[in-house]
C-alpha cells in the first residue's frame, strides 16, 4: 500500500472545488454566498458548502471541514476512509494519476474481460421486475418511455436491489462483444440517496449506445457524431429533448457517457478504437468540473486528428434542462403524490360545502 504525502494532500485539498463535487452528487440550493444539499429523505439538509473556503460543515453533527472529509463524511461513492477519499480526489485533479507502490507490494493485476465480468455479475443483484425503474425515470427524470423501454431492451437498464435492500436502478456498459463492463446504480426508493459503481467497472469502455438500422442492428457511421455524457441518465435526457423536438433519438449519432468529466479516458479509448470516426461533441455538465475536463478531452481529441466541440446545456445538466422542459419539479413522486391527495380532500369538502349550501337554500325556499 503506497504512502499519502502531505504534497499529494494538499494538491487535494487546493485543487478539488468542493462545489463542483457536491453538484456532481447532489442537488443543492443557493442560499447568499453559500448553497445547502437537497435530499429526499432529509439526511443531508443540514449540510452547507462554502465556496469561498473551499469547505462544509454539518450543523446537524456540528463536524465540517474540508472537501476530503466532505468525502468521508457524506460517503460519496460509498468512501469512508482518509486514505480512499485523497486517492478519489486526486484522480479528479490528475486523471492519470497512479498510485506508486512499494517494493514489497505487488502491483494490483489488471482483470481479465471473464473476471471483470464475472465479478459485476456477482455483485449485480437483479430484482423481480424493472417496474420502480421505470416509474423512475419516466415521472422523476422526464425520459421519454421510448428511450427507457430502448434501454430495457438493450439489457442497459436494470431494475436492482441496492447494498441497504432498496430498490435501484443500474445502468450498465457493455463492450462491443456486449459483455458487462461497467455498472453504475442509483437508488430510487424516497429514503435512499444511494449512489456509486461497481467494484470492477472498466471506465475505459463506459457506457456506449450505437444508433440501430432497420433490422434493429447496431451499426457505426463514420459520417455521424459521437455525443458524449457524464451520466447515462444526462444521455438519456439528450435522447428525450430530440425525440421532443421531432428527431429520432436511435439515429444521427453515436452516444457515450463516461461516469464522470474526470473519467474521459472512455472516449478517448474509443477514439483510438475506431480511427475512422473523427466527429466528437462534448456535452459534459454546465459546470466548472464539466468545462475543465471538456476543454482537456477536446484539446486531447484533436491532438489525435478529431474534430471535438463543445455543447452547453441551459441549465447544469441535459436532465436538469429536460425536467425544465416538461415542467417537471423536484419534488419527489411521494410529495407529488401527498399533495395530490390532500387537493383531492380539499376538492372533496368544497363539493360538501357546495351540496350543503344548496340543500340549505332549498330548504329556505320551501
């Protein structure tokens, strides 16, 4: 096991924006000078980060401090320890960055495809049918249900039981042999704000979405862009706006979404990959991470002989821009739901008032 150095740290600790993290992985509101975290279930609500100090504090423990125990302490990607959360934060300073390690340790082998497979497999706990997921994406997220069921169909998307027994949606990466090679989940249950990957994901695959023919076999056309995402569900958002906006979301171009701006390796593999294919647009997050790493992969690709561009959604993310579109709220399906109710009730004792003011007035009338 290699050894932190205070000099790794404090590259950490200057060179992560803790907003931008904390955008990456929650939804936050401005209030003056510095934003609260948003959750469903309220775990987190007490969480303010201050970007002018690059920090948080958690009134609801009285703990704070700076991005890598924000990391430990809200359990992003499921980190807890000091050691994982600076290894985490450096890799989004320095995608390339490695870990050195000792003479006496062994370097970490490099899974086989049958082992990388196997092992997601294992750790993918399927559920008895897709139909949370679905309600999910469509009535949460906007998704069009075309490009969900598209999804479905694809075996990318995948109805899951989370590590607390919850309910989750996975959105799994396949190679061009179609074997698994990431695997991304999301809880969707109104009390969970899980959220991580897979030990095992390949993230110099992603997750990749050819356009189909008419036969519905996927094919590549060097004429066509290929579009490139942060999340599968920003993808997804992209696809909807077309479908909205008259276009097929199955043709026109080539879609890839990395995980994260920092994990921009996967488009990078696949430009190496297929060398014929020179047209790129990248649509990472309208944000300060997702500028930052845009313009490195852009700068990157076109070393490599591309064409790269970049595309800006209104808002933070594709998704944030499709909800905007639909009028779709943040509040959850159980809010939406309570509030439906209590208009219902309210509807209900207008309409009793109404009889009663009616029967009163007939009765004045005899």
């Amino acid at each position: 096991m290699s050894k932190i150095t205070k000099r790794t740290i404090e590259n950490v600790k200057n060179g992560v924006n803790i907003l931008d993290l904390a955008q990456e992985y929650f939804s936050l509101k401005r209030k003056g000078n510095c934003y609260q975290i948003e959750s469903e279930n309220g775990q987190f609500d007490s969480v303010m980060i201050y970007p002018e100090t690059n920090s948080f504090y958690r009134w609801s423990r009285a703990e704070g401090g700076d991005v890598i125990k924000f990391v430990t302490e809200l359990e992003i990607e499921g980190i807890k320890d000091f050691r994982d959360a600076v290894i985490f934060l450096q890799k989004r300073v320095d995608p390339n960055f490695l870990e050195t390690p000792k003479k006496a340790v062994k370097e970490k082998r490099v899974l086989s495809k049958k082992e990388r497979v196997k092992l997601l497999e294992e750790k993918l706990i399927r559920d008895i049918n897709n139909k949370n997921a679905i309600a999910y994406l469509i009535k949460e997220r906007g998704i069009n249900k075309d490009v969900v069921y598209e999804g479905i169909k694809r075996e990318n998307i995948l109805q899951v039981k989370t590590e607390n027994g919850t309910p989750g949606v996975a959105f799994i990466g396949r190679d061009d042999y179609n074997l698994l090679a990431c695997v991304t989940i999301r809880g969707i249950n109104n009390n969970s704000n899980f959220k991580g990957e897979l030990k095992g994901c390949d993230y110099s695959v992603g997750w990749r979405w050819h356009p189909t023919d008419a036969d519905g076999k996927r094919y590549l056309d060097p004429e066509m862009p290929v579009v490139c995402f942060e999340s599968y569900i920003d993808m997804m958002s992209y696809m909807s706006l077309k479908e909205e906006f008259g276009e097929r979301f199955n043709d026109g171009c080539t879609y890839i979404a990395t995980g994260s701006a920092t994990k921009y390796k996967a488009v990078l593999e696949f430009a190496k990959e297929n060398p014929n294919i020179n047209n790129y647009e990248i649509a990472f997050d309208n944000d300060d991470a997702g500028n930052r790493f845009s313009q490195k992969l852009i700068e990157q690709l076109k070393e490599m002989g591309n064409d790269a561009t970049r595309i800006v959604s209104e808002e933070k993310d594709w998704n944030d821009d499709l909800k905007k579109f639909k009028g779709i709220t943040s509040k959850s399906i159980a809010q939406r739901r309570k509030e439906a109710k209590s208009k219902s009730k309210e509807n209900i004792c207008k309409k009793e008032y109404s009889k009663n003011i009616k029967r009163d007035s007939i009765v004045v009338e005899r």
